[in-house]
C-alpha cells in the first residue's frame, strides 16, 4: 500500500505501520515491523482483551464489584469507575463521568490477578499473547502503559479483534459498542469530548473532533492510541484495521500527521 510510506515523512526516528482486513490478511506493510516499541496505552486494548477471556472463562463478571464502592469490571474496561488519570483517588461517582484512568486498568489487573490467582502480565500472555503468537509482545509493569510490542504481533490481534477466536464474537461486539452512552468527558490529547464514548477497553471515535483518526473514518471506528506515538485503529464500515509505532512521544506532530495519513490509508483501501 503506498499510503503507508508516509510514515516516511514522519518526523520520528522510527515508524512502522501495517493494514490489517478483516478476513486477517495483511493487506500493506512498511518499516520494521519487527522492532519492539513501546506501547504506551495501546497496551490497554491488550489488556481488555484478556479481561475479557477471563469474563468468558468464568473468572469475573462484568458486572461484580471491582475498584472503588460502587464500580464493577464493566466500569473500569469503561473508564467510568471515577478513579483519577493516574491516581488511586476516587474523583465522581461509578458511571457519572468518563474520567479516563489509568488507575483503573491497574486495579483491573490487580482484580483479575486476585480472581485467577495468576499475575495479570503472566495471565494476559497465556490467554492472548501465546494463543496468537505474539512472541515479541511483553508486559513488564502496569496494564494501563508498560507494553511492548512490534507492528507484526499487533497485526495479529488486529486480525484477531477482526474475527474473533479467543472470544465469542459477541462479547468483541459489545467490546467494540458505547457503554455508559451520554458520558461527557476529556479524551487525552484533544480535550473535552461530548459525549466521549468507549465500549470495553476500546475507544470509540463516534463524532470526535478534533480525533486522532481520519475525517473519513466512520463513527464505528474503534480502537486506542498511546502516549508513544502509537496507535490501533478498526474500522468496521472500511473492514480493516490499521497500525502504527513510532519512537517518538504524543504531540502536536501526531495530531498534524495522523489524521491525513489515516484518511490516505481508507482512501486505497477504497479504490
């Protein structure tokens, strides 16, 4: 896909980028998709995704207490637990705010540790990293930040959150779907957001603007960026996903560069 060689313009000292389709071919490549680069907070989906193999296994409940009184797994996948960004302070009421937390992912992990008696990085290798062969992908701290991984192992649990196998393709539906619709809220990076809309781990782009995505993804899109420089976007309307790492952190050169070069990706996968 010639689209993605505009990473090349990128001003950062590396970046690699796949497109995924929803069958799991990868449709384009380009950089070194086998570098590891920190993942920043698209260790979320990550996360969320083994949360939700332990929902399924029987572990938790969506729905059962976790984090502060009041607040259930749900609401934490949900960022709506009112855990501050990176504190463990309680700022409003569970389900009254989308108060993006960090917080919370960790107390996810720690609940999930707790209910599976596995530490959560060794539990989110065996209940998603191994089964998709994502060998070079790593957690070595919190859920919410301290991945690593390469654009070749994300590419495969793009193609994974695209046709499920881990999980009943419904639960990754309700992943992908607004919980807590209606929530106003600040998506890092871009400010005040009403609604600010995430399903389970996942954001969703809904009528964002300013966005991370393109103008032309649709409101389906779905998915998280980090504070790294890196994203995960799906699209379900364009049936295809889109990755790409760079070592360079958030900033105002993402928001000039990413939406274009999201727009150019749709754009041949149209034609």
């Amino acid at each position: 896909m010639q689209s993605l060689a505009m990473i090349e313009n990128w001003p950062v000292p590396t970046a690699a980028a796949a497109v995924v389709r929803a069958d799991g071919t990868v449709t384009g490549t380009h950089g070194p998709t086998g570098h590891r680069f920190p993942l920043a907070s698209v260790t979320k989906p990550l996360a969320a995704y083994a949360a939700l193999v332990a929902y399924e296994e029987g572990a938790v409940e969506l729905d059962e207490p976790a984090g502060p009184e009041g607040s259930t797994v749900r609401h934490l996948l949900a960022h709506t637990s009112g855990l501050a960004f990176d504190e463990h302070r309680v700022t409003a009421p569970p389900g009254t705010r989308r108060l993006y937390s960090n917080a919370g992912f960790e107390v996810l992990g720690d609940h999930i540790a707790k209910a599976t008696d596995i530490p959560f990085p060794e539990y989110l290798r065996q209940a998603v990293l191994e089964p998709l062969g994502m060998t070079a992908t790593t957690l070595d701290g919190s859920p919410a930040r301290d991945g690593v991984s390469t654009v070749e192992d994300l590419a495969r649990f793009a193609a994974e959150v695209q046709a499920p196998r881990l999980l009943d393709p419904r639960t990754v539906l309700e992943a992908q779907t607004v919980v807590h619709p209606g929530l106003k809220g600040v998506l890092p990076g871009y400010g005040h957001q009403n609604p600010n809309d995430w399903g389970l781990g996942f954001e969703i782009r809904d009528h964002k603007s300013p966005h991370w995505t393109g103008g032309s993804s649709s409101p389906a899109t779905f998915g998280h960026f980090g504070q790294s420089g890196t994203f995960l976007w799906i699209d379900p309307a364009a049936g295809a996903a889109c990755v790409a790492l760079t070592d360079r952190a958030f900033g105002p050169w993402a928001a000039e560069v990413w939406p274009p070069f999201t727009d150019a990706v749709l754009a041949e996968l149209r034609a």
